[in-house]
C-alpha cells in the first residue's frame, strides 16, 4: 500500500469544521494528506471561511481535488458526474485507505473506494434517523446507511445512541464511537468572573443591549434544521412586559433570516433580535449571554452547543440526538422537544427569573470531550491501516 490518504467529504465546510486535527494527525504519522470536496459549492460555511480553509489546506501541504458534489443526496446526473471524477483521483493516487464524511459523499467515496479495494473509514455525524424522528427520514437513510455499511471498513459514531443502533443493525467491520469532534475542555470553561464580566460589557455595548437585559443567544446556521424560529415562537407568547427585556442574538450564516426577521417584525421584537452572521468570537458572546438556547430538529453531538456547555452557559438544547449527552437538567441546562415552544417559554420564563449559573464543579463531566480524548481514538482508528 502507498502511503497516501484521502479524506472526502460532498461540502468544505465538513473538512473546515470536524477535520483540521485529523489531518494532522495523519500527516504526523507520515501520510501524504488529500482532500476530496466541493470547493466551489462548499455548504454552510461563509465565503471567507472556505478561502480560510483553502489557504489552510495550502500552508499545510495537504493537496486539494475539487469535487463537484451536488446538494442533499444530489441528482443521479450529478452522483454520477462525481463518480467519474473521483475514479480519475484514484486512478491518480494509490491510497492506503480513505475517510468520508457526510451521508453523499461517504456514499459514493465507498462505491469507488469498493471498486479501487480501498479501506474506508466513515464517520456519521449524527445519523439522519433516530428515535422518535421523522419516518421519511427512516425510509430513506436507513436503508443507506445499512446497505453501505457492509462496504464500511470502520464505523465511527459520536454520540452513545448512533453507537447502539449501528452495533446492533450496521455491519462495519468494526465500530468506534468518539465524544464529538473533540474540543478544548482542558483550555476553556476556566474565564475569571473578571473576564466575563469584560466579556458582557463589550458584546452589549457593541449591540447596544442594556446591560440589565436578558440575553439568550444561539449560535449555528441560520437554516430551517436549527429551528432558530422556535425561540421567537416562545418568546411571541410572553407577555410585552417581558418582551421588552429580551434579547435574542444568533451568530452563524444561512439562508432563513429573512423569515426569522417576519415573525420577530410580527410581535413588535425586532428591535431586540439581532443576526450576527459569521463570528470568531463565539467563546466571548457565550460570556456575555445569560441562557444559551440551541433548539435544533436534530444534532449528531452540536460543537456549538457542548462549547456554551464548557463556557458555563446554561444550556436549553434539543432531546434530538447528543445533546443530552453534555447537559444535565437542572444542573447546566434543560432539554426540550424542538417542536414545544410552549414548553420553551415556560422555561425561558423561569430562567428570567432565577438567571440559573453553571459553576466550574458542574462541568467537569465534559472532560471526557476534549480534543485530547478524542485523538487518541483517532491515532488508534488510523494507526490499524498502516
């Protein structure tokens, strides 16, 4: 076997955000590292994050393949057109094995990697189909995900309920389950009362936010998946008392905020609801806000929420996925049913009132998510191909 690697995802923004460390890891075990991705068509990411992650991939030495992969599941035209192009990289380069990411793009990296004799190394983040979730969801990515496993050389899962359904219905070779992509546990959750105080005088004067205000702040794409519109929906049956002292503020891109901006203009809110767009800041506006909501229909793990969970925030997250893995009710956070934005007000309600803080005691539980933890795995998981 060469001493080549292929890591392959349909859209940048999953080699932007779940994969910098891996590939690092791979070259310092003396891998030549390429990438496999739609770059031109790079999913949620900004347009300054892919050149980022372009001139990135250039410093380090790691050798990109445009691929033109197409949205969701893509067009058969399309899948096929991919198809093509990577056989001509893997006619190119013999790789020792290859890692994909995302339901497109680990399903045709496994048909070609199959008929090239390449190992696969697939990691799911976060399974479309899960208990209590949508049948249509059942219906077509389960028998995906169940029929590709059979050609799935190593499973990996991050959160403990797409481990129990892959060890008892996938068929990999073998399964591996990491704690999320890996985060700086250790680094963070360590702000001095000093600094979080600095931290909310400056995101609130920047937004012009009053400092006795209640903030709550969501941070992810702005998209119909992360459901940011249930917050407004709470907020909407609150009293104007109340309304009057709330301010919602989401960090992250997408194609929804004009709707976000409908329903807050339809009670009188929008000027106490602000779209950030793309922050670098995010461990700052999780010190400045008082409650951290993150009512996504679905998450594999949710970086964005376990950082607000290592930042102290007091997290209202999803019961869709591994949320609950990193909050505990009533200790750092609350879980809700992303569809219930009456059960959502009534907890914002009580949060307004008790201003619930998270203590350095109450999360030492997250240490097992930190990036250390999760690349020993990884050095393991790539040390059995060499």
């Amino acid at each position: 076997m060469g001493n080549k690697v292929l890591m392959l995802a349909a859209k940048a923004n999953m080699i932007q955000q779940f994969n910098h460390r891996n590939i690092k890891i791979l070259q310092s075990m003396g891998y030549e590292v390429h990438v496999a991705t739609n770059m031109i068509d790079f999913g949620s990411m900004s347009a300054e994050e892919n050149e980022r992650l372009k001139i990135w991939m250039d410093e380090n030495n790691v050798i990109a393949h445009q691929v033109d992969f197409e949205r969701r599941m893509g067009s058969l035209k399309g899948n096929l057109h991919s198809i093509k192009q990577l056989k001509q990289i893997f006619s190119n380069n013999k790789f020792s094995f290859i890692h994909v990411h995302s339901p497109l793009g680990g399903i045709l990296g496994r048909i070609v990697a199959k008929q090239f004799h390449v190992p696969v190394i697939y990691t799911a983040h976060g399974f479309h189909f899960f208990k209590g979730g949508p049948k249509s969801s059942w219906m077509i990515f389960y028998p995906l995900e169940w029929i590709f496993s059979f050609i799935t050389d190593t499973l990996i899962t991050i959160n403990d309920a797409d481990y129990a359904l892959a060890k008892h219905h996938m068929h990999a070779n073998k399964l591996e389950k990491i704690n999320g992509i890996g985060v700086d546990v250790k680094g963070a959750g360590v702000a001095t009362d000093d600094e979080i105080c600095t931290a909310r005088k400056t995101i609130r004067d920047e937004l012009d936010i009053p400092e006795n205000a209640f903030l709550i702040l969501s941070v992810g794409e702005v998209s119909d998946l992360k459901n940011h519109k249930l917050v407004l929906e709470a907020v909407k049956e609150m009293s104007p008392e109340l309304q009057k002292n709330i301010y919602y503020i989401i960090a992250g891109t997408g194609n929804k905020g004009e709707e976000l901006l409908d329903i807050a203009n339809s009670f009188g809110f929008e000027n106490n609801f602000k779209l950030l767009g793309y922050r670098t800041d995010v461990h700052v506006l999780n010190y400045a806000c008082d409650l951290f909501v993150f009512p996504s229909l679905r998450e594999g793990l949710g970086v964005a929420g376990l950082n607000a969970a290592i930042d102290r925030s007091y997290v209202i997250g999803t019961n869709k996925g591994g949320v609950s893995e990193y909050v505990k009710e009533g200790i750092n956070g609350e879980l809700i049913d992303p569809h219930d934005h009456i059960k959502l007000k009534e907890i914002l309600e009580k949060c307004i009132e008790t201003r619930p803080k998270v203590s350095v005691d109450d999360i030492k539980f997250l240490n097992k998510f930190d990036m250390s933890v999760v690349d020993e795995v990884m050095k393991n998981t790539y040390a059995a191909y060499k």
